[in-house]
C-alpha cells in the first residue's frame, strides 16, 4: 500500500498551485483532480509532471470535474452523447500516460434517476474497454449522491460484471450513505484498487485522521489482506482542516501505520 494525499484537498486553489505546495512539503505521492477543460492541454500536463519529477512525486489515480455530466452523457438514451463521453475521456487517460497514473475515478449516474442496472452496467463496460485499450483501469466509487451510494448496488455490479468491474473505496462517502467502510471492503475484497481515506465520528463525516473514531489501522489491516497495491489517498475538503501542516501530518501517520505494518509482517 501506498499513502498519499489528493489536490482537491486544497481546492479551490489552483491545480498546480496545489500540487507544488504539496509537493515542497514532503508529499510524494499524490492523486490529481482536475478542475478545468484547459488543464487537460498537453503543456499543462506536461508542467504537472515537471512539478513531480522535481520533487520525486508520484501519481496513481486522477479524478475527472467533469462527473456531474454523467448522469446525462453515460447514462440517457441518446447514444450519440455516450460516444462523445467516452470520447471526451481519452483526452483524460492521455494526460494520465503523461502523469503515469493507472486509476480513473468514476462516480456515474446519480440516484435520483436511477436507470436499469443491466444498462448501468452496459454503459460503464464501455467505458471500462475504452479505459483497457489506453492501459488505463476505470474504477468505480461508491458516492453519496450516486446510484453507487448502497453496497447492494456495488454487489450487484461485481455479480454482473465479474473482473472486469474495479471500485475506489470512499470512506466519507460511505458513512453518508449509511454503509460501513469496512463491510464493503470484505464485500468486494481485491475488486477494490484504491481508497478515499478521511476519519469520522461525532464532528462529522470527513474529518482528518485521529479526529474521529474510525479504527484506522484495523481498516488497513483489512485493506492490506485483501488488495495490498492500493494507494490510500487522504481526500478532505478544504473546510475540514486548518492548513497544509494537517495534509503533512496525516500523510505521515498514514506513512507509520503502513511501515509498522510492513515491519510487523
């Protein structure tokens, strides 16, 4: 496992502004989440990944801001908008070859329009074999306000789906939804190829670790058991922490618990 800290924590900061000041502090490895159509233009990227061979950053996973057009791109009747969507992305997993990330994260149809999820999972085949012929892997989150939001719906998507369907586990967003972190993490076990991490408890939902009562090292334990080349990214929103030196002291908690681990095997 692999920790690291996403760019949307510093949103609405600008990208790069974010990824640098992530980067001078110490942080090596990272999630990018795009905010804009222009910073998917090539020297843009490029300048991204200047900004990470300088400071020896990595990236694994970048987050489209173009999910909220899912529901109507992906997931209507008109099959012209599919193609363009799925053409869109490419632009997408070309700066992720640039970046060197592997991980799309895909949030998808919204719950108050829920389609059939036969089609549901038609739609995102599709987008998972556009993603397979760029080498890149489409997964899954379990969101809130998404048909994703009930671990009955991701059973039913890895049923349907069998290997070809992978999930980024939120934690935030399943105490939302009601559903345990850790229940579906042993539902869908090695599916499972990255994580959203935050704490929880009676502060709120998406707190920074140690603020909660999330039992963070047995989540862990658990995630290591069952897909141990997981990068575990502390996603917060900028209202939920003071300052860069929370980002650093997370990253570095999330850095001990998984070396004690490693030293423990």
């Amino acid at each position: 496992m692999q920790p690291g800290v996403s760019t949307a924590c510093l949103y609405p900061q600008l990208l790069e502004d974010s990824l640098y000041e992530l980067a001078v502090n110490g942080i090596t490895h990272v999630e990018i989440f795009f905010n804009a159509d222009q910073e998917l233009r090539r020297k843009f990227v490029s300048n991204l990944s200047d900004i990470m061979t300088r400071f020896g950053v990595t990236c694994r996973s970048v987050h489209p801001f173009a999910c909220p057009m899912e529901p109507m791109m992906l997931f209507s009747r008109y099959e012209r908008r599919v193609e363009e969507m799925i053409s869109y992305y490419k632009r997408t997993f070309d700066a992720m070859h640039t970046l060197g990330a592997e991980i799309f994260v895909f949030h998808g149809n919204d719950a108050q329009h829920p389609v059939p999820v036969d089609l549901y999972c038609e739609r995102f085949a599709r987008l998972v074999q556009a993603g397979k012929e760029e080498g890149i892997i489409v997964a899954q989150e379990n969101v809130e306000r998404c048909q994703s939001r009930s671990l009955r719906f991701l059973r039913e998507m890895a049923l349907r789906m069998g290997s070809e369907v992978r999930f980024v586990l939120d934690t935030k967003q399943a105490v939302r939804s009601g559903e345990s972190p850790e229940e579906i993490l042993a539902t869908l076990g090695s599916r499972v190829v990255h994580v959203h991490i935050s704490d929880h408890g009676e502060k709120g939902d998406c707190l920074p670790l140690g603020s909660g009562s999330f039992r963070i090292r047995s989540f862990l334990e658990q995630l290591d058991k069952c897909s141990p080349e997981c990068s575990v990214i502390l996603e917060l929103y900028r209202s939920n922490f003071r300052g860069i030196s929370d980002l650093v002291s997370n990253y570095r908690m999330l850095s001990m618990l998984m070396r004690r681990r490693n030293t423990e095997e």
